[in-house]
C-alpha cells in the first residue's frame, strides 16, 4: 500500500476540459504530485414581492479585498434568469393561499426544486461570497468521476499539513481514494481535499479540474482557488452556484451515499482506524433529509447546503454568509417553505442544464489565474 507508482494513464475525461487551464498552470510553481495507484478512470465524466434593497453584507466586503467581484454588470446575461439579478428577496407569491417565507439571517440563499430545475425562491442568488467548506461538493463533482475508488495515494507534506479540520492523514502514507472521498464529506477533512486533488496528479491539475466543472455547470460566479474552500484570494461563488453543484451531486449515486452515511471507519494507519461522525444532524432531525455540507470561516461566516426529499420531491437550499450556529434552522425553515408552496409559487428562475461536452469548459481566467499552493491555516 506504501509502495510509489505512476497514475496508469492520463484523465481523459475532464483533462480535455481543462487542458488549457492546466498549460496555463504549468507556467506557476507547483506542490509535487503525490505517488497514484491507477488513479484515473480512462471513462467519460459522465403577485410578485419587490425586490428589497441590501446593503453590502460583511462577507461581500471582506472578499472585494480579497481580490474577488461582485455581481455580473449591466447588459450581462443572468445565468437562469433576469429576476435572479436581483439583490433582495425574489419571490412570486400566488394571489391566495401564499405562505410568507421566512425570515432568515443569511446575506443570501436559494430554494430549488432539484427535479424540474424551478427556483421558488432567492435572495441575492448571484452575490459573490467566500464558499468555505461547500466548495468541496465542487471537489467531489469534479474529482469523483476521474479517480478510481480503490486506487492509492500517497499523502504529501503538504496535505499532511494543513490546519484545521483534518482526518490526520500522516505524509507518506498511502490511502483509498474512497476513504479520502468519505472523509472529506462526512467530517470536511482538508487534508483529503488536497490529497485527492494531488491524485489527479498535481495540486493545480485538481483545482484546474474544479474550474473547468464550474463552467460545465455553468456555475460562473464561481473560482476555486483551494480544493477544500479554505480562505484564498480571488476564490468566490454564490449560492446560485452551490445549487446548481448540488443538483450534479444528486446524479451521482456514490456521493449520495457518502452524504446519507450516519458514521463510517477511517483506516488512519495499518492498525488504527478512526469513527467518522457525519457533521449534518439533520438527517436524524429534518424528515426527508438527504445530506448537507456545512461551511465556515470567520470571513464566510456559514455556508451550507441541504437536500431533501418529500412526497416525490427533492429540494435544494444553499444558505450563504448565515449566522453560524444556525444554519441548519434556518435550511430546515427554507426547505418546509419549500414542500409548502412547490408547485404554487411561479418560479422565479430555473437552475442552468451543464453546457455539452467540450462547450465552456476550456481555459477561464478563474483557472487560468491558479498559483502556488501555500500552506493552509485558515478556519474550515
């Protein structure tokens, strides 16, 4: 399990997506890729409320220092809908038999239904915020398709490294790519995050692979800078962005099952493993819960994202810039709102079908900006 081996072959599937972001890539200074174990699958990657004026939340300013931007500007076509612009409340009630939605500390959000892509309701959809840990649902839309589950990867200095919020994976070791898969969605590991995205065979290469999944999504309001969300200049998304990379983890049944796993083992060295303790209490306490990915910094405050289903239907809510602590409230609040009015609110946008194979997915500035990894330190 220790012992060094090349990646069997290249990631055909979404390197041809990001070649020209990684070309870029290779001009900056790069982590040295891990040893891989047959890493690579070789197979394809499959009456209306007014908007209500906002005044630039904490979260917003501390990224325009960071290097990010804001909203797409005027004349700029809104990814699922001109109402989705706005930077309030967006919500079409019926002319009887509305229930109000709640009111809810959080900067931004989006209610969805995951099956007919209608967006019921939203607040700021397309703000750009610091994403934290939901990034990582990026990670394992994009990462999860090109490694093999059972190959091996050997842990780097600089996975072994990072603070905080780490499974403990020890440098030198070799480890599963499922178990890294576990652990980097049950208990937001940062370590795992890296280590997968060195699998592909270079930090960069796994972060390019993200931004290239981000267009083919067409989740423009997103650039990755880290694989597991920690704090990075220029790094954003929205929380019409989270919705559209948690509609992709609905069609990938190995991320569902990860997502709906109470506890699992970890092997952290031959003869010690570890009890991973999934960080989303609501699928014992929110009926229908299918998963959630909590996030947190002190810039981003919470993220979150949650699925869940009733009667026949899935629903999404992304939650951006929330009070931490509440999060998993005030998603409950947004999603019983949801199963209430689904089917009786007119949608006031739609969540954005992927682009075809090969469409948008080529060099971006979000990837191509990509630089040298440091060592990480910031919150979750």
């Amino acid at each position: 399990m220790n012992k060094r081996t090349r990646a069997a072959g290249p990631l055909r599937a979404r390197r041809g997506a990001a070649a020209a972001a990684s070309a870029l890539l290779a001009l900056a200074p790069l982590a040295a890729p891990p040893a891989l174990a047959q890493a690579a699958t070789g197979r394809p990657a499959r009456a209306a409320q007014r908007e209500i004026p906002q005044r630039t939340p904490a979260g917003a300013a501390t990224l325009a220092q960071a290097g990010g931007t804001g909203q797409a500007g005027p004349g700029t076509a809104v990814v699922g809908g001109p109402e989705l612009a706005g930077r309030g409340v967006i919500v079409h009630y019926p002319a009887s038999g509305a229930r109000r939605l709640p009111s809810v500390h959080a900067s931004s959000y989006v209610i969805a239904d995951a099956g007919t892509g209608q967006v019921l309701a939203a607040k700021d959809p397309h703000g750009h915020f610091l994403p934290a840990s939901t990034l990582k649902v990026l990670t394992a839309d994009a990462l999860m398709p090109v490694l093999k589950p059972d190959a091996t990867v050997v842990t780097s200095g600089l996975a072994a490294d990072v603070t905080p919020n780490k499974v403990g994976l020890v440098k030198g070791r070799a480890y599963r790519v499922s178990d890294l898969f576990q652990a980097l969605l049950l208990i937001s590991a940062n370590d795992a995050a890296i280590a997968l995205a060195q699998a592909t065979g270079s930090y960069g290469q796994g972060v390019a692979l993200m931004n290239a999944e981000a267009r083919r999504l067409q989740a423009d309001d997103t650039v990755a800078r880290r694989p597991n969300g920690l704090n990075a200049q220029g790094q954003h998304t929205s929380a019409y962005d989270l919705a559209l990379f948690a509609r992709q983890a609905l069609t990938m049944p190995e991320f569902m099952r990860i997502e709906a796993t109470r506890t699992a083992m970890f092997p952290l060295h031959r003869r010690h493993s570890i009890e991973l303790f999934n960080q989303n209490t609501m699928l014992s306490t929110y009926r229908g819960d299918l998963g959630g990915k909590i996030g947190w910094t002190t810039a981003s405050e919470t993220t979150f994202i949650a699925w869940a289903r009733r009667n026949g239907h899935t629903l999404i809510v992304t939650l951006m810039h929330c009070v931490p602590l509440t999060e998993m409230k005030v998603a409950a609040k947004l999603l019983n709102w949801g199963f209430a009015m689904d089917g009786k609110v007119t949608p006031v946008g739609t969540l954005a079908r992927p682009r075809p194979a090969g469409v948008g997915a080529a060099a971006t500035p979000a990837a191509a900006e990509i630089g040298s990894p440091r060592r990480m330190t910031a919150g979750e």
